[in-house]
C-alpha cells in the first residue's frame, strides 16, 4: 500500500514538474519577445514615420480619384463590421480587396482580434497565427521597398495572379518574422510561444527573387 502510494505521489510530482517547466518555458519566451523587439518612437517623433502609416499614404499616392473613394468606401465598412463584431464578413472583404497594403493590414488586425478570444494552447490559434504570418509574408513580397527590387503600382499589381504566392516556400523558421513590417509585438509573442524561436530572418524577396522577377515579366 505505502508503496503504491508512492508511485501516485511520484506521478503526480512529475506532472507537476513538467507542467510548471511547460509555464516557464512560455514565460520566458515572452520575456525574450520583449528584450528582441525596438522601443517604440519617442513621443516627439512623426506619425508617418510609421512604416505601415507610410505604405497605406504610397497606396493612396498611386491611385485615381474613383479608386481614392473606393478604398476609403470599403475600408468604412470592414470598420463597421469590426464594430460589429462580424470579423468573418470584415476578413471576406478584405480578401477581395487584395492587392493593396492596407487590405493585407486589416486582414492582420481581423485575424488578431480573432486570436485574443480564444486561448494559445487551442488548435485553432495556431491555425490563425499561420493564416496571419502568410498574409504578413505576401505583403512583403508585393510591397517590397528595397532599391533593389522592383516597385509595382497598385494597378500593375491588380493585373498579377496572386495566387501564384500560396506556392511560396514561407517556412517561419528560414523567414522568421524581423523583416515582416505587418507583424506586431504581440503576433511575436505568440510565434514563440507556440513554434520557438526561428533559425535565421530573411527578407522574403531575398529567398524568392528569382521568382518575383519572373512572376512580374509581364507586367
């Protein structure tokens, strides 16, 4: 008897363990989340020095004035279903209003929303989490700003066949997420949380150039 209760006690002691060095290694993970993204801009600084401020100016720069009140027109109403509460019917917009950086930017924001209501540990977080960081991968490639890489207009981008970019190798641990302008300080929590910390950050153009640049021939 003394000695079955010793074996429930130490089975009960191990689970315990391995659950609180489950909590830590979260914790920590969080922590090193904190310490490996920037400080925020001072107080003084510009708002449009905000490079996801500066992008959605750029796609408004590069369209007409019918285009300017359409974009504004469907951006009204994503808000609205937001407010809502109607994330589905928001994010079912914004897939159809892709191509331009603003759409790929609510669509993250939607995913996000969806994420703080259900718990990390559910299967479905993970499921949102890699719906977010593609998203955030695509906009990179189409919204590139390097010197060295090819500047499309919103127009010419509407003519490419976007859904050539579900194809793309976009492995987190090769692409990490440093380079990926849509990805917030709480998605980065959660990637390390859930798939650790990546190997490398690469900018997506740079695993994929010869790609881009054959996939923007025609245009």
């Amino acid at each position: 008897m003394v000695a079955l209760i010793s074996i429930v006690f130490a089975i009960t002691l191990l689970l315990v363990t391995v659950y609180c060095l489950h909590k830590y290694q979260n914790f920590e993970a969080y922590i090193n989340a904190e310490r490996s993204i920037p400080l925020p801009p001072l107080d003084g600084a510009e708002i449009n020095n905000n490079p996801i401020n500066s992008q959605m100016d750029a796609d408004m720069d590069s369209v007409s004035d019918c285009e300017k009140s359409n974009l504004s027109g469907w951006m009204n109403e994503v808000a609205a279903l937001k407010t809502e509460g109607n994330l589905d019917e928001a994010m079912a917009i914004c897939e159809q209003e892709f191509p331009p950086w603003s759409a790929y930017n609510q669509a993250t924001i939607i995913l996000r929303g969806k994420l703080k209501d259900i718990s990390p540990e559910e299967p479905q977080a993970d499921i949102l989490l890699k719906e977010l960081y593609r998203i955030a991968v695509v906009a990179e490639i189409l919204h590139e700003k390097s010197a060295s890489s090819q500047h499309l207009s919103l127009a010419q981008l509407k003519l490419l066949a976007l859904e050539e970019l579900d194809g793309l190798n976009m492995d987190y641990d090769l692409l990490g997420y440093a380079n990926l302008r849509l990805i917030r300080k709480s998605d980065v929590k959660l990637m390390l949380s859930l798939w650790g910390r990546p190997s490398q950050h690469n900018h997506p153009h740079s695993l994929h150039e010869t790609w881009w640049n054959g996939f923007t021939s025609h245009v």
